[in-house]
C-alpha cells in the first residue's frame, strides 16, 4: 500500500526521465539510412597511404623473388651441362636431368607469372 502512495507521489522526471512518443513521426516513411549519412558527411574519403612495413616487405619479396630466379637459372644451366656431358655413358641419367631441367624452366615461367 505504501509503494501505490509513492507511486501516485512522483512524476517520471523524478525516477529518472520519461519517454514521450513523437505522434507526427507515426505515419513517415523511414528514411534511407545511406542517404542520412551522406547528407552529415559522416563517411568522408580519405586516401590511404600505403604502409613503411608493408613497402619493406614488398621490397623483401622482390628481392627473395630475383634470387630464386638467379638460383633457378644456375640449376638450369648445371643441369644442361651434367645432362650434356653424361648423355654418352648414360643415357638414362641423361633423360632424368632433361626432366629435372625441363622442371626448372615451368618453375621459372610461374615465377615470371607471378
């Protein structure tokens, strides 16, 4: 009984705020939401800039990528000449690094595709 009389005693504002329904927005459409923020300016463009760590492992890359494609050729070449110089007392040690130099030129062409 006592929790009804303090009820009756005190206005919204006192318990901590009301909440009063808007009646014109009742029968609004709503409104787009990309619109809206478009008209704030709340999403501006802004340019990105490429990061210091992500140039340096660019860079890295390249660099590892040019080494590979040295060494790659290297192996080529040293097969060719082991291929070259086996051909006559073992032909098919000979065929086996023909294959194993036909592998380094399709690793260099997806090397070069990359």
């Amino acid at each position: 009984m006592q929790f009804n009389k303090w009820a009756a005693k005190t206005t919204p504002e006192e318990i901590g705020g009301s909440f009063e329904a808007d009646h014109g927005a009742v029968g609004s459409a709503p409104s787009d939401p990309s619109t809206e923020a478009d008209e704030l300016g709340l999403y501006e463009t802004v340019p990105t800039v490429p990061r210091r760590h992500s140039l340096r492992y660019l860079a890295e890359r390249l660099k590892l990528r040019q080494l590979a494609e040295e060494r790659l050729i290297r192996l080529a070449d040293e097969l060719l000449k082991l291929a070259t110089e086996v051909r006559y007392h073992d032909p098919l040690m000979a065929e086996v690094l023909d294959e194993a130099w036909i592998s380094t030129d399709t690793a260099l062409s997806l090397l070069e595709d990359e």
